[in-house]
C-alpha cells in the first residue's frame, strides 16, 4: 500500500481548491460536498517513490507535512489550526469546526484489504486496489471506493471508537529525520552505557555534570582549583557567614552561578538527549561495537588505562570506518575520516580529512555535521514491523552546502530504492533550495503557491506549461541551468541540444536502461553556448586562466561551425595553447561509425536532430505547426516522412529538410525554430512511451530507433564524462612538486650543492606541461636558476640556503598566483 495523493481543507494556509470549484469543466467529488455546498479539497499528488514539494516562504509547504500525518494517525488535530481566513472560521457556538483530512491509496496487496475491511463495512468479497480515506470533524472516517471515473461507493469506516483508534495501524507509518539534530561534538560515555540498557524512547538518567558542555566543566574545573587553592584558610575560619568577603565565599558564589547558568531548559535538554541518541545509533546500531566492548571502555577510561583505553578505540574507529563507509556518499571529500576519542568522561568526535588533519567539529562547517547527521540517521533505522513507511522531512537544506544538498539526494533515494534487504520507503521532502530538485526527475516536483486573501495555498498544475515559471518564482529568483556548479560540465551549441539532451535522459532513465547509456543529470551540468562559434572562448572562461580546472566536456555539430570551434580548442588558449584535449570533444558526425546508429539511408549525422527517427520527427513537427504556428489539419498531414526525404539533398539535415517543407505550407511560408522543435520531440517520445496502441504502430519503431541512437552518444558522453572527471581528480602539478621538495629537503635540511638543486629542479621541468599554471612554474624556475647562479661552479654550495628555500615553496603556488593576478588585470 502507498500513499498516492493527500486531500487538505480549511487547514492553516490551506483554505480550499478555489480554482477548481471555478472551473466550470470540474464535477464535484461527493467528499467535496459540505451541507449542500460544494468545497474542493486542495489535492496533492505524492509520487510512488519520492515527492519534492517546493514553494515560496508562507506557502504552506511545511503544513503539507504534518497534514500528511494527521490525515493518517487522526492526532493532534486541533480547532486552532483552522484556516483562519476561511469564511468558515468562527467563535459562533455549535459552529465551531475541524480541519478536514482526506489521503489516496493504492497498489493494495490482498493482505492490505483484508486489513481495511475489518475495520470498515466493506463486503468480504469485493475486491479494490485503491481506495479513499476522509477524516471529517477529526474522528469521523468515511472511505470511497471507485466504481467508475466518476462514481464512488461510499462506506463507513471506523465505525465504533475501537475501529477509528485502529484505523492508522492499517495504513503506511509516517516517521521523521531530524533536520535541526546533528551528531554533538562529545558524548558522555555513561549515556551511551545507560542507553543501552534502556529501550528506545526513555529519557537516559545522568549527572547534572555529564550534562554540561566541555567548555561549561573547563570553567566549574577552573572554579574547583581556586576553591582547593583557598581551603586552608576556610579550615581556620570559624564561620563562613562572618568571612563574607572571603576569597572562598566569592569561589563558593561564583560556582553556584556557573552551575545555575548552565542550566538547560526543558527543550535544550530533550535536543541533548536526541543528540546523545543519535550518538548511540551511530556507535551500536550502524557500527555495531559489541557493548561489552564500550562498558570496558568505560571502565578502562575511568580507571585512567590510557594504553587500554587506546587500543580499545583503534578497534573502534576501525570498524566504525569500515562500517559507516561515509567517503562514498559524502564526495567532497572521499578521504574523510571519522574517529573517536576518549577526554575526561567523553568520547569525542573528531574529523580527519584528505590534509591528514584532525578537526573537532566546532573547527568545520555544520554543514558536513548535519549530513553526517542525516546520513546516521537513514543507516540506524529500523524499518516498522507490519506495515510501509513514509519519510517526511522539513527543509534539510538549511545547514547543507549545495555539493551537501546533492548528496542528500543519494539518501532519498536509498529510502525509496533500498540496495539492501528493507523494504522502499516513500519520501516527502519540503525544500526551498534548487540544489535539492533532482533533475532527473521533474515529475516529482510539486510546486505550491498562496493565494491572496481567501484563497490560501494551492498545488500549481500548470508549472511545464508554463515553462517552470512557477518554479522559478517559488525560489524567489530565477533558476536555470548555471555554469560550473557540477562535478563535470557538458557544453553544446545551444539550447535545443539541452533540450534534447537532457529529455532523453530522462526518457531513458524511465525506460530502466544501464547507467554508461543514460545522463545523470544531477551530475553534470549542460550549458548551452549560444552557438559554436562562443564554445572556445566559454572554455576558457572555465580552464583557460585557473589552476583549478572544473572537468570540460564539448558536443559539437560536424558542421563548418563545429570544425571551426573544435580547431580554436586546439589553439585558443592564452599563447595560442591547446584549450582542450582532443578526446575531450566529441562532433556528431563521430557517431557514425557506430553499427548499432540507425539513421535514413545514405544520411550522414550532422546535428543532434539528425539522431531523431522520422516518424517521431513527424508528429514532433506537426504539433509545433498546429500548437505555435496554427496550421490548419490539411497543414500539418503534408508534413510526413516522405516529404522530408525529398528534402534530404544536397547534404542537408534532417531539421533543415522539416524547415523547407514548412516553408511550402503556406503562401507566406511557415517558421519552425530549434528550441520548440525539440521540446515537441521531447513531449512526442514522452507521450507516445505512455501509450499502448504506439506499441502496434510505426512509432513503436521511431521510439526503438530513438533509444539506441541516445544510448549511443550518451555512451560515448559517458566515457568522456569519466575520463575528465578522472584527470581532474589525478595528482596536480602544485602536489607533484611539494613531494619532490619535501624529499629535497629531508636530504638537504641545512645546506646544498648548487649540482642538487639543478636535479631537482629539472626533475620539476619534467612532469610539467603546456598549461598555464606550468607556464609561471617554469618563469620561476628559471629565476631560481640565474638569481643563485646553479650552473656555474654546480659543486660550491647554493647562497643564501634559507632564501632558496623559499623560493622553492613558491614555485608550488606559481601558478596559482599568476592566476589571480591576471584575474586581477582583467
């Protein structure tokens, strides 16, 4: 059983579906009827596998959550949260109102609607995959099942208080990740000790002491050792209260307030304890460290073992890597290490990354903190015994970076598509980040937006329609593809290939295909350059002038335009230097060595268009004459295959053969442009993959043909992709040269031949290259050269010893300086 859509009246911003009940199209729903008056629910659909509800601030986004859990656990629903700009809302007596509730399900296995039927009055034997569930005046349960389109059974359910009580246990349990609990910087170890003796869920007992922050204990310690200085002479004193101004008295004083100030209200105190657990899971659930072994260390700690101790936490932090395998989600930094200590009564947490420094957390960013948090969190939960789950999680973006925000998603979808022996997990995330939309999958993406006055929030049906303006506006600015934002960046002529690029991917991924044949669009950016004549000089804006280098990609046409643009990469960087290597671009025309490339007969691929099967070119080209350029049906049917291949002379493509035929519809001749010619391609192949009857026709063959050309030049893009990514991530120049200077070093520490420092320096030389931070390396070599004068008398040892060796550390940021000083210039 999964949640299919949730229904929402007169809740907080939700008021009611005011453009559906306008619509003079729409029939009432019988649950929309209100004592004779009709009043639509505000629906959302939620998607099988994970729902991304986006929308400007005060949208209702976040009320949409906790709507989803009480429509199904029937709690905590209250007269306050009525919306209070409804007409509805009232202090009148015997009109006071509820919230209404109402959810979908569907996909109901046997098992399921035995399940529903004990708790409502349907017949044993009728059989449903899906019903309807209304939660009217907070307890009053009514459930739909469709007979039709348009009708509807309706029966009781819940109908004694036992049956309503027991209603939610039927259905999918909501469940929560914590978005403002992150992993604390320490742990007490009794708290863990005492946590493991307890069920989950009861409040740990402890010290006030054990409570407190290390910084809070530093300043009661300190306190401690003044009040030990000054006890002699309270030993002497007869009377503390006489002794008032006494040294003792004020440390006495002093350590009250501190303890006072560090007391913790009721809410601090249960985040604590949710920090404390969140400890617990991560050492016993995801690392599973046997408790024998943690109440030994315990001991050991508290005994002062330290050789003990030491070895008990290498053991530790060993199987905690192992086990937590963090570097593979978290890819900022794929050398990251988390390791436990042990300070005082505390294990600490610490961080070690690809420097080979240790960090505390208050020493990184909270972003890395609150992932590591989240990530925790999805590895230590435990599935419900009996029945699906569904995860709901308000705004995680607010502590993560964007790269973080990415990651996230590989948490999403490790829910929804579990690798392991759980079963999937449906996902409802409120974001208001464009980091945290997957562009693979737009379909999940609904977009909420508040009306004015009465109107409160409703779900905006028409965002592709509308060119995802709505999107856009939920932001609160414009979202579109940027440069330079991904792990690999794929740059093409213009936005008609984007288009396409990016529409096939997503095809494709609907279509189940391998990953090498498909794009992950979350990471690599496409940008279009506005023609190829713009890609070198949008190349070098992203390699030309850094030392580090974003990983570049080029799809070009194998036109006059293409050639031109892929020669200037071969020598239009700074001092006429190849831009980008040549395995780096790939031209259309490549592709037609391919045996499994199905193209019309004696056509040789040019463009991106040329890779679309004509019968999908066909029905593309007339929706775009019926729906832009109103074409008349007589119009559009003199478009077809045969017409388009007569066309096909002259080494024409397959785009420029549908613009002349529209050029012959009409007396003034009709236009068709790229951008909309493609986006009808994508709409066509997305359409046509839902229907069954296609499957008997001739574009069952177009859409056969349309993926394996894609799977073809995503293969090849694939490779690209990998090999750029691989040489990005390959030791740089400025690494090279630190080893080589600190193994120079070690053997020079003091003094060294002039004949030692031209080895090492013509060993530098020669893993250099052609690129621009070689080019400032090499000017400085040759200064460190002539300013210590290495190559006369090479056996005297080299001047000023000290100064070399600081020249010797600025050749390693040559590079980089020079950089930013021409940066500076521009």
């Amino acid at each position: 059983m999964r949640l299919k859509s949730i229904f929402v009246r007169f809740y907080k911003s939700f008021n009611y579906d005011y453009i559906r009940k306008l619509d003079p199209r729409v029939k009432p729903k019988p649950w929309e009827m209100m004592d004779g008056m009709w009043y639509p629910y505000v629906q959302v659909p939620i998607d099988p596998k994970v729902t991304t509800i986006v929308g400007a601030n005060e949208s209702g986004k976040s009320h949409l959550l906790s709507a989803i859990e009480k429509a199904i656990s029937g709690e905590k629903i209250k007269r306050e949260d009525f919306c209070r700009y409804s007409q509805f809302f009232t202090v009148k007596q015997g009109e006071l109102k509820f919230p209404d509730f109402g959810s979908e399900w569907s996909d109901l296995s046997e098992e399921d609607q035995k399940k529903v039927r004990s708790v409502s009055e349907i017949p044993e034997a009728t059989i449903f995959d899906r019903f309807f569930i209304f939660r009217n005046n907070k307890d009053y349960l009514t459930l739909y099942l469709p007979d039709t389109e348009d009708k509807y059974t309706v029966y009781k359910a819940g109908y004694n208080k036992n049956n309503v009580e027991s209603f939610p246990s039927i259905l999918p349990h909501p469940f929560r990740i914590e978005a403002d609990i992150a992993l604390p910087d320490s742990v007490p170890i009794k708290k863990i000790i005492e946590r493991i003796k307890k069920p989950e869920g009861t409040k740990t007992e402890g010290t006030k002491y054990e409570f407190l922050e290390r910084s809070q204990r530093k300043k009661i310690r300190e306190l401690l050792e003044t009040l030990h200085k000054n006890s002699d002479s309270f030993i002497k004193q007869q009377s503390l209260v006489n002794q008032v101004d006494s040294e003792f008295s004020k440390t006495i004083t002093s350590l009250i307030t501190a303890l006072k100030s560090s007391a913790m209200s009721e809410q601090e105190s249960e985040k604590r304890e949710k920090e404390f657990d969140l400890a617990y899971k991560l050492i016993c659930k995801v690392a599973k460290v046997d408790t024998e072994v943690l109440s030994n260390l315990a001991d050991s700690m508290l005994e002062g073992k330290g050789g003990y101790t030491e070895g008990l936490l290498k053991m530790i932090n060993n199987h905690l890597a192992e086990s937590l395998n963090f570097p593979s989600w978290w890819v900022q930094d794929r050398q990251f290490c988390l390791l436990l200590s042990a300070r005082d009564h505390d294990l600490v947490f610490t961080i070690r990354d690809r420097t080979g420094t240790q960090y505390s957390f208050a020493e990184r960013s909270s972003g890395l903190k609150y992932f590591l948090s989240y990530y925790i969190q999805y590895r230590a939960h435990e599935p419900h015994d009996t029945t699906p789950e569904i995860l709901l999680m308000d705004e995680p973006d607010a502590y993560l970076s964007s790269q973080a925000q990415q990651d996230l998603l590989k948490i999403f979808e490790a829910f929804a598509n579990p690798q392991d022996a759980r079963h999937p997990v449906q996902v409802v995330y409120v974001t208001h980040s464009p980091f945290l939309i997957d562009k693979n999958h737009s379909e999940r993406i609904r977009v909420l937006e508040k009306g004015v006055e009465e109107e409160g929030t409703r779900v905006v049906k028409d965002a592709a329609k509308n060119h995802y303006e709505p999107l856009r506006s939920a932001f609160g600015a414009f979202v579109g593809e940027t440069a330079f934002i991904g792990n690999c960046n794929l740059m093409v002529e213009g936005p008609a290939d984007q288009i396409l690029i990016a529409g096939a991917a997503t095809y494709l991924r609907s279509r189940n295909v391998s990953k090498r044949e498909m794009l992950d669009l979350n990471n690599i950016t496409i940008v279009p350059a506005g023609g190829a004549p713009h890609i070198p000089y949008l190349v070098y804006l992203a390699r030309g002038r850094d030392v580090v280098q974003p990983a570049v990609i080029v799809l070009l046409d194998s036109d006059q335009g293409g050639n031109d643009a892929k020669k200037n990469l071969n020598r239009g960087g700074p001092k006429r230097k190849q831009l980008l290597k040549e395995n780096f671009i790939l031209q259309i025309g490549d592709l037609a060595g391919e045996a499994e490339l199905s193209l019309p007969k004696g056509i040789e691929p040019i463009e991106i268009e040329d890779l679309i099967p004509l019968p999908i070119c066909v029905r593309a080209a007339g929706i775009y004459a019926r729906e832009v350029c109103g074409a008349t049906d007589s119009d559009v049917a003199a478009i077809t295959e045969d017409a388009i291949l007569k066309k096909l002379t002259d080494g024409k493509t397959v785009f420029e053969a549908i613009e002349a035929c529209f050029e012959e519809l009409s007396k003034d001749g009709l236009h068709i442009e790229k951008v909309g010619f493609a986006r009808s391609v994508i709409g066509t192949i997305t359409k046509l993959s839902k229907e069954e009857t296609s499957r008997k026709t001739n574009f069952t063959n177009g859409l056969n043909k349309f993926e394996e050309n894609f799977k073809i030049i995503f293969r090849r893009i694939d490779r690209m992709k990998r090999d750029a990514e691989r040489e990005r991530t390959d030791e740089r120049v400025s690494q090279k040269i630190d080893r080589l200077k600190e193994n120079f070093l070690k053997d020079h520490p003091v003094c060294a031949n002039r004949e030692d420092a031209i080895v090492l320096l013509e060993d530098i030389e020669s893993m250099l290259d052609d690129s621009f931070e070689c080019d400032a390396i090499k000017l400085k070599i040759q200064n460190l050269r002539r300013d210590y004068k290495l190559e006369a008398d090479m056996v005297k040892p080299v001047d000023n010893y000290e100064k070399f060796k600081e020249g010797l550390e600025q050749i390693k940021y040559a590079g980089r300086i020079a950089s930013q000083e021409s940066q500076e210039e521009e």
